[in-house]
C-alpha cells in the first residue's frame, strides 16, 4: 500500500508497460499534508509567507493541475 498519486505517476512514467494500478482512482479521498517544524521555529512565518505567495500567483493551482489533473478544491 501507497500514497495513490505516487503509485499513479510510477505506473504513467516508470512502469513500462509493465505496472498497473487496480481499483477506482476516482474514490482516492484527498488528505492533508503538512510540514513539521520546531516549535516556535523561525520558519513557520517563512513558509507559510511562500505557500500563501503560491496560492496568490496562481503557481499553487498550476503544480495541483500538473500531478493530479483537476484543479485544488
């Protein structure tokens, strides 16, 4: 068992001919990632500056387009 959008890039890109996902992937139910970091790091205003300057541009919704083929909810 995988995280499917791995699996499903490996069976496009890597397996050949060879690999096959089974099972529906328009069930995969989304999940939520995040980042750790020390508590109180001085990086958490960082990143989060970065990750909010990529949903304002647009860069985010073009990365969630190119690896899962339908734009961020």
């Amino acid at each position: 068992m995988h995280d499917s959008p791995n699996v499903l890039y490996y069976v496009k890109t890597a397996g050949d001919g060879k690999v096959k996902s089974t099972g529906e992937t328009d069930s995969i139910l989304p999940q939520q990632y995040g980042f750790a970091m020390q508590k109180n790091s001085s990086l958490t205003p960082k990143v989060n500056a970065a990750l909010q300057a990529l949903r304002a541009d647009g860069t985010y919704s073009k990365i969630y387009v190119k690896w899962f083929a339908k734009q961020p909810k």
